[in-house]
C-alpha cells in the first residue's frame, strides 16, 4: 500500500525536463505552439494592451472575456454563421493569450487564476464541439456525430493526462496536438468551411497525443535515471 514515506520519496524525486529541452537521457522532448512563440509575443502583446489602457484590467477578466468569445462561437455555428464563428474563436484565443500575458508582467500569477484558466479552457474546448454536434445532429448526419464525439473525447483526455501524470511528479507537455494547435485548427475550419477534414485531423492528433503522453509517462516511471523510486511505489498510487 502507498504510505506517507513512499509519498516524501516521491515528492522528492527530480521533475523530468520540461518540453523542448533535453531530459538526462539526452532525448528531446517536442515543444507545443504555446511553448515556442508564446513568451516571445508578450513584449508586443503587452504593448497592444497598453496602447487601449487594457493593462490595469485583471487577468480574470481576459479569461471570462475568453471564455465568453467561446460561447459566442458556439452560438454562431449553431446558426450556421460559420465565418463569424471563426472569427469569434481567433478572439477567444487572443483573450487566452492576453490573460498570460498580464499575469507574467505585471506579477499577477496566482493559484487560483491558473485553476480557473484550466477550467474554463475545458468548458469552451467542450462547448465549441457540443455545438458542432448539435449541428450535425440537425443535419442528421450520423457519421460526423460520431466523428465529433470522439474528437471530444480525445480533447477531454489530453489535459487529462497531463494532469493525471503530474499528481505522479511527472510534467506531461509533449505531444502534438495541444490547446493552441486545437483552437487554430477549430478557426480554420469554420473560416473556411473546412470543418469535415478539419475533425478528420483532430480525430486522428488527439487521441495521437494522448498515447504520446501515455508512452512517455510510462517511460518516465520505469526510468531508473528520472526515478529513483521502486516502480510498485508508484503504481499502487491508483
């Protein structure tokens, strides 16, 4: 059984490296969209939301504001007003970024902001494919009903995983298709009506990233170098 020795032991064991940097394997772990330009976009990001005199505001605020483009796109695809939909979901992505952005420059982290930014993040990945479901159920089109239920079910298991695999001291940022990739593929295709292959994608990278993330956790627990623990420590966690 898990014990509170075992749980110290585990605390105590090193963090494998984060995405984009090399483990002590040598091995390169993959960066995400986010990972790779995000923080270099802040200094211009920042400087837009001075220039409206945005930069007061909290960083709560962009999150809600997010989360309410989301739901605003999701109303307009059910109106069949796709293009406008895109265009809603490109600023809910942009709210996503400046709330960030806020919160690293002007020291405005905190616990409860980033629970909440997950959180929310769920609620609007979800209700942009409830609505695409609505709209192929009205269209009575089996095939894509059930093609859009198993991209959610992928977009709920990636977050999932990662936070599952961080309970065990294990950052989980690998994989192809995060948050980002997601919200600019969803923009795409309502922009252009590309939405079919466009799930077709999603289908395939979501659950793609999921056993990426299953793999290297997987790796990490059995890896002497990365944890020092006994391997049935960590497995009686469950």
């Amino acid at each position: 059984m898990f014990s509170v020795k075992n749980l110290s032991s585990l605390c105590s064991s090193p963090l494998p490296a984060v995405a984009g940097t090399r483990g002590r394997t040598g091995e390169r772990f993959p960066e995400m969209i986010g990972d790779k330009i995000g923080h270099r976009l802040d200094p211009y990001l920042y400087h837009i939301l001075k220039t409206f005199s945005a930069e007061q505001g909290s960083p709560n605020l962009f999150t809600f504001m997010g989360f309410l483009a989301t739901l605003a796109a999701s109303l307009l695809i059910l109106g069949d007003l796709w293009f406008f939909a895109g265009l809603a979901i490109i600023l809910s992505g942009l709210f996503d970024l400046f709330d960030g952005v806020l919160a690293r420059k002007l020291g405005k982290t905190t616990a409860l902001g980033s629970f909440l930014d997950s959180v929310l993040d769920r609620y609007s990945d979800l209700l942009l494919l409830l609505a695409i479901l609505i709209h192929y159920l009205k269209k009575e089109e089996p095939g894509f009903i059930l093609l859009t239920s198993f991209v959610s079910m992928g977009t709920a298991l990636i977050p999932y995983v990662r936070a599952k695999a961080e309970t065990l001291q294990v950052r989980c940022t690998i994989g192809l298709m995060e948050r980002a990739e997601r919200i600019i593929l969803l923009a795409v295709g309502a922009l252009f009506q590309w939405m079919e292959p466009v799930l077709w994608i999603l289908a395939i990278l979501t659950h793609f990233t999921v056993l990426q993330r299953i793999y290297y956790v997987w790796k990490k627990i059995r890896s002497p170098l990365e944890d020092e623990n006994p391997k049935s420590e960590i497995l009686n966690l469950k």
